[in-house]
C-alpha cells in the first residue's frame, strides 16, 4: 500500500513539472535562443573552415619539401666463386626542394582571396546573429501580445459575467428587460469565442519558442517584460542611426566582391609565365661500400601556351561571379534601404497610433463612466451601457498591442546601429 502511495506522488510530481511553465525575461529569451540556434551553429563552422582555407593558401609561400626513401635486394651470381646468388642490400636517400619564384601572382591572389572570403564570412555570421535575434523579439512580443490579449479578455468576461448576475436580478425586479439579458448572454459567448482564439494562437506561438529554445514542453514556455526600454523622445535619436552602410550584409558582400576580383587575377595569372627554383640531394649506399652522393640545382621556366579554351573559360566564369556578386551588393542596398524606410514609417505610424488611442482610451472611459450614472438614474439603457464598455476593452486592446508593437520596432531600429552583445547586455530585467 505504501508502494502504490509512492508511485502516485512520484507520478503526480512529474506531471506538475512537466506541466511548469518556464517565464523567461527578454534577456534570458534572447540569450537563449542565440545560444540554441542551428543556423548560428552552422555560420560558426563555416568560419572555421575559411580560417583552415586561409591556413592553407598561406603555405603556397612556403617551399615544398619532401623526401623518399628506397631498400632493394639484388641477387647476384658469381661464377668465379662457389657462392652463388649472393644478395646485395642497398638504400637510396632523396631529399627533393622546390620554390616557387613568380607565377603571376597566383599564390599571392589565392591568398587574398580566402582572407575576404573569410572576412564575409565574418560579417555574415554577425547578420545571422542579428537576424535570429530579430525572430526572436517579434516571436517574444507576439507570446507577450497574446498573453497580455488572454489576460484582458477573461478580466473582460468576468466583468460581463458579474453584470449579468446583477443584471437577471434586476429583470426579476422589474427594472430591466429580458432581451438586455439575452444581448449580454451573446456578447459572453462572442468574447468567449475571441478568447478561444486567442488561447490557440499562443499555444501555437509557445510550441514555435519550444523549438527555437529546444524545450520538451511547448506548453511550458511564458515571457514577461517589466518595464518599457523606449520613449518616444528616442525615436528620432533610433531613426538618425539608422544607417544602411553599417549593415553586415553589406561589409559580407563587399568582401565577396573583392574575393571575385581576387578570383579573377588568379585566372589572368595563368597565363603568365612561371618561375620556380628546384634542387634535389641524393645518397646512395650498398654492402659493397660504393656510396655515391650527388646533387642538382636549377631553375625551370615555364611559359604556358598562350591559347587555352579551358584557360579562357575559367576567366569568363570568374568574372560572371564578380558581375553577379556586385548585382547581389547593389540590390541588397535597396533592400535595405526599403526596410529602413519600412520601419521608420513604422515607428512613426506607432508614436501617432498611441497618441490617437491614449485620447480614445480616456474619452470612451468618461463614456462608460457617464452612461453607467444615467442608467442608473434612468436615462439611458443598459444596452448603451453595454456598448460602451465593448468599445471601452476594444480599445483597451489596440493600445497595449500598440505600445508592444512600438517596443518591438524600436529594438528593429536599435538593430541597425548597434551588436546583439551590447544590445542584450543594456536591458534590464
């Protein structure tokens, strides 16, 4: 019996931790989801790879050596002597050296190339980084919308449910009418609906934080935010640093272009002549003791044939890519010229928006105000009192998703001109 009490404690404690939510902070979300993503990962091991290219292309300055080392067994048959096949061991020591003196700048282009290749790949994972914490405040703010929603639609439905009580009552007593009721019974049922809503699209947004996050229960994910890190006073500080030229997908493109240009003298090389410096060591020994030891130098001078279709091709190719890197740059500048324009115009439609729901939001609550003190003197219905309040927690709504909203579009702006660390190090939990 005592066996059966343990297992049900251990399996009803295991379901309360399964079922915890996890409240994570804008900080602690936005850590996370760096700290997690794939496509970081994978931007991370590129990097390294490039700095293995660049490695590698430095050692086409360094010399070539090698060496080998040869063990034969001649049999020999003498037949001056009753010995016969006598076998005869010898070894062949060759220590071979080569540098190249000029190839048409080719090792030193190849060099080039992979350091700006690299350098793009530098820049390319800080726009990773900066795009994944982009996902991750809008879906941050989209959890935060849908909570904050749920929230003030069930205060909403409390409060229509506590007026229909006094409401019922009041039918009873004669001093209102049956279809006062039946209007607010619909109007429970419609917010009731747009909770529902509301409560499938965070369940779907949690599950879209679990696999950013790698959590095991998509349930069990929540976000809080304290206080606001923006005024408006800072939008126009935000807008002017705004910079499209500071971007990373620029400084990424613009070293893939000089990478192509560097791709390009590599092909043009080919086609000039080479020079390289060779030498060569060589030490002989066998049984019969005749050690022979003996060296070579020189120069070689390779002229290449001056018409190459394989040649030809590889320099059209590479200058395609160097064109198509430059058409790529360019039209990356209007893209972000647009998105600048895009979210300026945002925050702008943002700082109008709360201004216009902040008068809205006081003015419809004089209204409810002032229509509750005539329905009870007897001037209005409870139906306008209704209506009001309907149009009261409306409003309530669109200015809360309008503060989120302009909250989110600051921190796109303070993208622009600022790194993830420093970002993420200035918010206060």
């Amino acid at each position: 019996m005592k066996t059966s009490s343990l297992t049900t404690l251990i399996i009803v404690t295991t379901l309360a931790v399964s079922t915890y939510a996890q409240t994570y902070t804008l900080k602690s979300f936005l850590v996370k989801t760096i700290e997690k993503s794939r496509s970081i990962e994978v931007e991370n091991a590129n990097l390294k790879k490039l700095d293995d290219s660049v490695d590698g292309q430095r050692s086409g300055f360094l010399p070539d050596v090698n060496a080998t080392v040869q063990y034969t067994t001649v049999g020999n048959q003498q037949s001056q002597t009753p010995t016969y096949n006598q076998a005869i061991n010898g070894t062949s020591t060759k220590i071979n050296l080569s540098q190249n003196l000029f190839n048409g700048l080719k090792d030193l282009n190849n060099f080039e190339a992979a350091k700006h290749s690299r350098d793009a790949q530098v820049y390319k994972l800080q726009e990773m980084r900066k795009s994944e914490t982009e996902s991750a405040l809008s879906l941050f703010f989209k959890l935060l919308q849908y909570q904050k929603d749920i929230e003030n639609q069930k205060q909403e439905i409390l409060l229509y449910e506590k007026n229909l009580v006094d409401l019922k009552m009041r039918v009873q007593s004669g001093s209102a009418r049956q279809n006062e009721v039946i209007n607010l019974e619909a109007t429970i049922a419609n917010s009731r609906i747009d909770l529902a809503s509301s409560e499938n699209s965070l369940k779907l947004a949690q599950a879209e934080a679990a696999a950013v996050l790698r959590a095991e229960d998509s349930n069990a994910v929540s976000v809080s935010l304290k206080k606001f890190s923006f005024s408006y006073v800072q939008t126009k500080s935000l807008i002017a640093k705004m910079d499209p030229n500071t971007r990373a997908e620029l400084k990424s493109l613009s070293a893939t272009v000089q990478s192509k240009e560097n791709n390009i003298r590599v092909q043009k090389g080919s086609y000039s002549p080479s020079l390289d410096l060779s030498g060569s060591y060589l030490v002989n020994s066998s049984d019969t003791n005749t050690n022979q030891n003996t060296y070579t130098a020189g120069v070689v001078l390779t002229i290449p044939f001056p018409v190459s279709v394989k040649k030809s091709s590889e320099l059209s190719k590479a200058r395609a890519e160097k064109a198509i890197a430059e058409i790529e740059l360019e039209k990356k500048k209007d893209d972000l010229q647009k998105g600048r324009v895009q979210l300026i115009q945002n925050l702008q439609n943002n700082v109008n928006q709360i201004e216009l729901l902040k008068n809205a939001k006081a003015l419809n609550k004089s209204n409810v105000d002032s229509l509750g003190r005539d329905h009870r003197s007897g001037l209005a219905s409870y139906s306008d009192v209704l209506n009001a309040s309907i149009t009261y927690q409306k409003t309530l709504l669109k200015y809360d998703r309008a503060v989120l909203d302009f909250e989110l579009n600051c921190y796109h702006a303070l993208l622009w001109s600022s790194d993830v660390e420093s970002i993420i190090s200035g918010i206060e939990d």
